[in-house]
C-alpha cells in the first residue's frame, strides 16, 4: 500500500514542477491601417419638438440613402436610450420647419408599435419626399 501512495505522489509532485519554457519570438503589435467610412453619416441636427415627435434638420442637399442614414442613426440612439413608445421623424432643410425631404417613424416597444401602426417593436419605417424641394441652406 505504501508503494501506491508513494507512486501517486511521485505522479503528483511531478505535475507540479517547472514545465520548460522555450523561448519565444518578441511580438510585435501594430495597428491596423486607418480605414474611411464608405457611408459617412450626414451632418445633422435635430429637436424634439414635442413627445413622439423628432425633427432633424440638415443644411444641404442629401441623396436618398443620406437621409436613410440620419433616420436610422436616430433610430438606433432612441434604441439606447431610456425612451418608449413610438416616434415620427421628419428630417427638413435648414430649420426644423424648412422645407420637408423625408418621413419616418420607429417603434421601440409594442406600444409604440400600436402608437405608429408597425409591425412590432423595434420596427421601423422611412421613405424620402419624391417630391421635395432643393436644400439650399
């Protein structure tokens, strides 16, 4: 019985020891290259002007997937914030009641989704004015 003790502590203490280390090659970190956005977000601002209601304004003309950009970057800050309900979004030129260039509305729970007749929550739809008016600002 002695001989198996000894033996599992011989087993034991030799896992214990010091593994050997090889020497390894110094790293090196670098940084990865600088990269550009392909899809900036327009320079934009924006207002509550009353409760579910957010105006943003821009100061020259946008093309339409521009304008998507402003929504869904509105739509995606609301998401993080300590809001509820739903939102209707109106992007102008130059003041928040300069000429209209686009709608939207978003739903951050199911009572927003009743509250601008989505889908659901987390729902979101936009669509820029065919018919709008050069941005001049």
């Amino acid at each position: 019985m002695k001989r198996v003790w000894i033996g599992l502590a011989a087993i034991v203490l030799a896992g214990c020891g010091s593994a050997a280390t090889e020497p390894t090659a110094p790293t090196t970190t670098t940084r990865p290259a600088a990269t550009t956005n392909p899809y900036p977000l327009p320079a934009y601002d924006y207002v509550e002007t009353r409760d579910g209601y957010i105006s943003a304004f821009v100061n020259k003309q946008l093309t339409d997937d521009e304008l998507s950009r402003i929504f869904y970057n509105l739509k995606s800050w609301y998401t993080t914030q300590d809001k509820e309900g739903g939102w209707f979004v109106q992007i102008n030129c130059g003041t928040p009641d300069g000429p209209r260039l686009a709608n939207g509305k978003f739903a951050l729970d199911n009572l927003g989704a009743a509250q601008t007749g989505l889908a659901g929550a987390g729902a979101g739809e936009f669509a820029p004015l065919d018919t709008r008016q050069p941005c001049n600002a």
